[in-house]
C-alpha cells in the first residue's frame, strides 16, 4: 500500500513536470518516471512497451530495475511465444496479476522472461493514443512474496499511463511536423526548380520568335510573329506573378492586367493607351486569369492591326473596376467601330480566340457593335 504520508496529486503533478519538459530523449522521461513509481509503489522494475507495426510483437523502449540502477530497452516479447498474453493485452484492460508464474496469461514467458529477471507479480497498464491501444506499461515486484495493488494504486498507475501516452503522442507530433517541414521544402525547392526551367523555355521561345521577326521584318509573317510572341508574353507574366506571390494556383487580377498593359506600353510605343486599373482584392485561379489575359493581348493586337494607331485622337483604353458586387474589365477604342458578332462569322483567328476564351469561363462578354467600340468582360 501506498503510505499515507504520500501525495499522489504532488506525485503526478511532479511527474507531469518531467512530461513538459519538451525534451526529444525519451529515455530521460521514461527512466525519471521509473524511478518515481518504483520509489512510491514500492517495487522493483518498471517498463514500458510498444506494439510493432503489425502487432506481433511488442519491443521495450524503456525497462528500469531499481536493483540494479539499470535503464535498458529493445527486450523483445513476440506473440507466437505468447499468444495468451497478448490475447489479455488486447483487451484493452489493467492486468493484475499476484502470481505470473502460475498465471494462465504469463506463464508462457517464465523461461524466457519472468524467472531470469526474478518477477513475481505484476500490473500491466493500457497506453492508448486516440483510444487506440498502442502499448503497456508494466509494473513488476521480483521476489517470492506475491503482491496485490490496491485501488489508489492502480488509479495512480493508470494516471502515469496518461501522462506517458501524453508524452508520446507530442513527440510523434513533433517528428510528423519534421517530416512535414522537410516534405516542404523539398517541394518548395522542386516548384523552383520547375520554375526555373519554365521560364528558361518561355525565354527562349521568345527569344526565336524574335530572331524569325527580325529576319522576316516587313512580311506578312512577322505579323503573326509578333502576335504569337505577345501571347507568349502574356503566358509568361502570370507565371512569374504565380512564383512572385508563392501561392502557385491564383493571381490577382489587378497585377496580371497591369503587367500586360505595360508590356503593351513598352513594346508598341505608337499605341496610345490610357490605362486605369483600381487594384483589386480579386485573386482569380491561374486558369481563368490566363483566359482573361490573353482575351486581353488579343484585344490590344486588334487595335494594332486594325485601329487608326496613326491619328492623334485615337487611343486605346483599359479599365477595370467593381460595381457593386461584380467587376468589370473593360476594353475600348476612339476610333471606328464594326460589328462583332458580324466580323466573328468570317473566322478570324483573332475574334475566334476571344470568343471562345471567353466562353471557356464564367464570364458575361458584351462585345463591339457599329455604335459602340468597346468590350467588356463582368464576372
């Protein structure tokens, strides 16, 4: 019996101390809590056992003899040698066992175990993690003199078994975010490498199609190189603010348009453009913000290819704002206007390519008739 001149609440609040110390050796735990318990419940060993992987066998990873003042661990107690045993543990219940010589379940081990280390009784407790039964510990008097513990006891033996569970379950959580962490930055380091490459082959798919549009300069082919390479462009703008903002899968809507107005700006300096973009707390996935962008490019290269660029009222402007709930990306033109829907039915590849980004996603597109040059996309 426990003496009554012993706390057991200054007992496990002491024990508990040792459990928040945060320390990764879990051997320091186990082997200050062995000493308690041996010291208060007056016995001899104190152990502490895990299940294997497929529960055929539970290794030790603590085992304190107080005799000895030794701290081991790694015994192994397999199930083939003792089925009875492990048919106890799996119920999930304390064992208390006065004699586990002649006991059905641990008499299997009495060659193996009980004898060479001079174990008489013995009180196994449950550890369970998320009610999972995960282990035992097991608490051992050596001698002859059978023991039998009380109810105080095995109330304070299961508490210990709450606080090493307790333990255990933070130390599993720590390596889980080790892995985790490493796994990211793994990650991390692949997305920058895939980057890294991406844009390498965007450069220099740019940079041929430059080389042709030199080479073909004046001809109805460097036209259509010129077009390609700004939708090139604009493919590459929304990768590189995709690895700006490391988010990888949205972009904001307000810094897309914006780069691609300036590139506009820098690479046709005879385009004249008024651009007001308010910025927008609008993060679009990559899909349809590329959509937009290249209905955009498109748009802009329209107005080259067919807007009055040479007069000095025409001009180009590009607008995105909200209204009320929704925003609005508008497109619009001072010179002539013609009739979309009217120019979409010869097939152009140009107001092809609108019309179907636009109809790829959820967006209402009102398009340029003969009394109103402009476009707009609401969603």
């Amino acid at each position: 019996m426990i003496p009554s001149s012993i706390n057991l609440l200054e007992e496990l609040d002491s024990a508990s101390s040792i459990h928040c110390l945060k320390r990764d050796d879990i051997d320091v735990l186990i082997e200050a809590c062995a000493k308690r318990i041996t010291h208060l419940l007056e016995i001899e060993r104190c152990n502490a056992w895990l299940f294997n992987a497929n529960h055929t066998a539970i290794v030790s990873f603590g085992e304190y003899d107080k005799n000895k003042d030794e701290f081991s661990k790694n015994t192994i107690i397999y199930k083939s040698d003792c089925p009875n045993y492990f048919s106890a543990l799996r119920q999930n219940k304390i064992l208390l066992i006065p004699n586990i010589r002649s006991h059905k379940y641990t008499k299997e081990f009495n060659e193996s175990y009980s004898i060479p280390n001079n174990i008489i009784s013995l009180m196994d407790i449950p550890l369970r993690i998320d009610g999972e039964l995960i282990g035992v510990l097991c608490l051992e008097k050596t001698g002859e003199i059978e023991r039998e513990f009380s109810n105080e006891e095995q109330t304070f033996a299961m508490s210990i078994g709450i606080i090493l569970t307790s333990s255990l379950e933070a130390r599993q959580r720590r390596k889980v975010n080790l892995l985790l962490e490493e796994s990211l930055k793994e990650k991390d380091l692949l997305i920058k490498e895939i980057n890294h490459r991406v844009k390498n082959n965007f450069s220099i798919l740019i940079s041929l199609l430059h080389l042709a549009k030199n080479k073909n300069e004046g001809s109805k082919e460097n036209e259509v190189l010129k077009e390609f390479e700004q939708r090139v462009i604009a493919m590459l703008k929304i990768h590189d603010l995709l690895h700006q903002t490391k988010n990888y899968t949205s972009v904001n809507l307000s810094a897309y348009i914006k780069e691609i107005t300036n590139e506009f700006q820098q690479s046709f300096a005879v385009l004249k453009m008024k651009v007001s973009i308010d910025y927008l707390e609008l993060e679009l996935t990559s899909r349809i913000a590329l959509h937009l962008g290249l209905i955009v490019t498109e748009i802009l290269l329209n107005c080259i290819k067919h807007g009055e660029i040479t007069s000095p009222t025409y001009f180009v402007e590009v607008k995105l704002r909200k209204n009320g709930n929704n925003t609005i990306l508008s497109i619009s033109n001072s010179g002539k206007c013609f009739d979309f829907n009217e120019k979409l039915k010869l097939n152009t590849l140009g107001l092809s390519l609108i019309s179907d980004l636009a109809n790829d996603i959820d967006v209402r597109a009102s398009y340029p008739t003969v009394d109103n040059c402009i476009y707009k996309f609401e969603f």
